[in-house]
C-alpha cells in the first residue's frame, strides 16, 4: 500500500469515527456555545447543503427553546433567525448563517413573497412558509434518534437535550431528520491522521 493509500485509509476513518450510535455533546464540534450555567441544550440546523450548524445553549433554572434560538441570534454568532410576522416567538420563517464569519448579513423578505437572501454567497439562507418550504422542528435526546416536534419552541429545555431544524424545500416539503452533524476526531485516530500526514510530509523523493 502506498503512502498516500494509507493516509487516505486513515483520514477515512476519522471521518467515521463516532458515527454508530448516540452522540454526546462532547463529541460534536459545536460552532459556539452562549449562555451560562449549568444546563446545557443543543441547536442543529440542517439547509441541506455541505454544512450542519450546531450551537449550544447554557442555562439555569428554567428555559424555553424560544429562549434558545433568541439568545443565538442575539449573540453575533454568525446564526440568523426570522420569526413569521404573525408568529413571533413561534414559528421559524427564515434561518441563516455566515458559514466563513466575515460579517455576511441577510435580507429576509416576507410570507406574501419568500424572497429573501444571503448577502453573502457563501453563506447560507434558507425561508418558507407556504411557496419555497418550510423549518421542520425536532428533537432528539443522542443527536441520531429525532422526533417530528409538533409542540413546537415553547417547550422547555431540559439538560442534554438536541433541537433541531431541517428545511424541507418545495415541493416534497421533506427534507427528512437533521444530519450531517459535525464530529470532531476521536484523540487516537486524529493522532493516527497526524502521524500519517507527517509520514507524508516527511518522505523525500527519490533520486533520479
């Protein structure tokens, strides 16, 4: 087998390791963590592209999901949220992120027309409600096993607890589960993957 074989042996392996069974909260590469306390929930959101954003939440005492994904957008994390008009602090109508933080905005339009945007296309930018789609909400107590969530964002938090939105787009309004979730390597194969990629680096080529 040759060098560049067995790294991408290796590198293969990372990428799944983790992947069987439940997640934990440590085994996830969470974007960013806001809130103290405590308690803590997680926010997957899914647009179907190559990337799933996952935040985290702390908290104490009591708190709603409504609470969550409002202290997310406030907290200049790169993570959009539009409420429908009619149905502040309810129902989702538009979500974004600034996959590469440069500081890209989003322009969201409205129930009547769902033209919004990203202005940066880069970035992600997804919002429906009766044309384009619609945020499917979830939840989940491992990250692999999810639940339709007909009850919706005020619903109280407990500790350890997933949500999760995937845009289900026109017209087969189903964009199935949130997935994708990021996972970082466990430490002996991401040491693995060091050691091949310095084996890699290190060869010198042979003389002619």
């Amino acid at each position: 087998m040759s060098a560049r074989t067995w790294v991408s042996a290796v590198l293969a392996v990372v990428g799944v390791a983790g992947t069987a069974g439940a997640y934990t909260f440590d085994e996830v590469a969470v974007d960013a963590w806001v809130g103290s306390g405590d308690n803590r929930a997680l926010l997957v959101v899914d647009w179907q592209e190559a990337r799933t954003l996952v935040l985290g939440y702390r908290w104490d005492g009591s708190a709603t999901a409504v609470q969550m994904v409002n202290a997310l957008h406030d907290a200049n994390v790169g993570f959009y949220r539009k409420w429908h008009p009619e149905y502040v602090n309810k129902s989702i109508f538009g979500m974004g992120w600034d996959v590469d933080g440069d500081g890209g905005s989003f322009v969201p339009g409205f129930p009547e027309n769902e033209i919004g945007y990203a202005t940066d296309p880069d970035d992600y930018y997804a919002e429906g409600w009766m044309n384009n789609g619609y945020w499917a909400y979830f939840t989940s107590s491992n990250g692999v096993d999810w639940s339709y969530d007909g009850a919706g964002l005020e619903h109280t938090l407990t500790d350890g607890e997933w949500n999760g939105f995937s845009w289900a787009a026109a017209p087969s309004w189903d964009g199935g589960v949130p997935d994708n979730i990021p996972l970082l390597p466990e430490p002996a194969t991401a040491l693995l993957a060091a050691g091949a990629l310095g084996v890699v680096v290190g060869r010198r080529p042979r003389r002619p």
